[in-house]
C-alpha cells in the first residue's frame, strides 16, 4: 500500500449477509474507508429437519463429506450438534473437502480435519482435486445451500459416483433496505459496489432494475469475487470493474487498492 488509509474518502457499499458484514466493514474502515452495509441477503436453516437428522446419523457410511461455503459449514454443524445431543455420542466424520481458504477455517474451528482443499477456490477446482476418488460406488455428501450450483453434484453422478445433495441453508433476497439503497445512489453517496456471490449481483439488480440506476452509478466501481459472481454480473451488464484472481475478501479489498492506487485514487 502507498499510504496506511489508501480508501480514505471512499463510501463501499458492503453487500453481505448481517453476520457475514461486520468482518468486511472492518476491514474496510482500517484501511480508511466507510462501509455503507445493506445487506442483500438473509439467511435460514432448512426446514427438512428429519431429512437431514437422518443423513448426519448415517454420515460414517460416506466416503467425502464436502462443504462449498462457510454458511454451509456452519448450519450443517448445527444439525449434528442436535443429532449427537439425541444419539448421546459422537458420529464419526468421512474424509472432508471444501472449497476455499475461509471454508476451511471454518472447518477447523469446530475440531475436525480438512483432506482436501483445491487451488482454485471454485466447484471446477474442487471437482478436479476429487477426481482421483470419483469412482462407481464411491458416496459424496455434499452439504449446501439451496442458490448454490449444482455442478460437483452432477459431475459426480455424471462419474458413476453417489452424490447425496443436502440442503441444510436457505438463501433469501433482502429487499428492506431497498428505499436506503435508491437514496444512497440517487445522492452518488457510494464509491465502489461489492458483490461477494451470484445472489447478491442478482437481489441488486431486482432492486434497482426500474430506476435510472446506470446513470447514477456511471461513476461508480463495481467489484466482485469470482468467476461465477462476474457471470452474473455480465448477465444482466452490470460493469465490473475488479475481480481478483483468488477468492477471498482480503483479495477483493486488496484489488480495490490496486485499482484506486493505479487510477490515481480518482
């Protein structure tokens, strides 16, 4: 960084969900900027409680377990908590693969080995880290939420192998904030736009899509994690401006600073 505040001056609309927000807006203002959070998305557990219950008492029986979301992580540890509370003991873990850094860690934090972790922080990447093991009869348990892509699913039923697809989250477009987010736009009150999933890209886009909002946002930079987030963005052309090459939130503020420092902060 040239200066210890490079964002200074710059209003960034945080789009994550509540929980997610706070981690992000701290990161934001150490580095000087103000962190405008609307968060575009909430996010509940699955009502198929029986359903799930019954998977997490047969977990020992699957060869992977795989987590593609610190989301997933979290709700799914939920409902084997509530498991193991009834069994009155422990049910043993298969292997575990996640996808990225932060899904990872979360992992971790609840005791248990992570096996596997690809390069690229995406379902392709994680496909092809898990090919050696995708074979006929071998059993995937993939726990997600109900927006994410089905892709490792079907590429692992496409390889003979048996994919159990658990929904344990839901992801539902937050529109209560939708008065505030016009305001804040029509007033050219926000710098720079985050987008940290596909989701966000689209609850945005249905808020705003009746308003003149490519004329208030014509000096605005947006900024996404990942190719998939970029894609919808795309779709509905929405201009992105920063996409960093790894997916993380550290990598996407550090790709705001890039691009600031190289525009000459204007």
């Amino acid at each position: 960084m040239e200066c210890e505040q490079p964002l200074l001056g710059k209003s960034i609309l945080n789009t994550r969900g509540k929980k997610q927000a706070a981690e992000f807006s701290r990161k934001i203002i150490a580095a000087g900027g103000t962190s405008i959070e609307i968060p575009l998305l909430t996010f509940q557990k699955s009502n198929e409680t029986e359903k799930i219950e019954k998977t997490i008492e047969n977990l020992s029986t699957y060869d992977w377990l795989i987590f593609t979301s610190k989301n997933g992580v979290d709700y799914f540890f939920d409902f084997y908590k509530q498991v193991v509370e009834k069994a009155g003991h422990d049910i043993p873990f298969p292997k575990i693969a996640v996808v990225g850094s932060k899904t990872k860690e979360a992992v971790e934090s609840k005791g248990i080995k992570t096996e596997l972790v690809p390069d690229e922080f995406v379902a392709e990447g994680l496909f092809e880290s898990l090919r050696p093991y995708v074979k006929q009869g071998a059993r995937f348990l993939l726990a997600r939420g109900n927006l994410s892509r089905s892709f490792l699913v079907d590429e692992l039923v496409k390889h003979d192998a048996e994919a159990t697809d658990l929904i344990v989250y839901e992801t539902v477009g937050n529109s209560h904030e939708k008065e505030r987010l016009i305001e804040l736009l029509t007033n050219r009150q926000i710098d720079i736009i985050t987008f940290t999933s596909p989701s966000t890209v689209r609850q945005f886009y249905k808020m705003v899509e009746h308003t003149e909002w490519r004329e208030w946002t014509s000096k605005v930079l947006f900024a996404c994690i990942g190719p998939e987030t970029l894609k919808a963005a795309r779709n509905l052309h929405i201009p992105i401006h920063i996409c960093p090459t790894t997916y993380t939130i550290d990598d996407l503020l550090m790709g705001i600073i890039d691009y600031l420092q190289v525009q000459g902060g204007e």
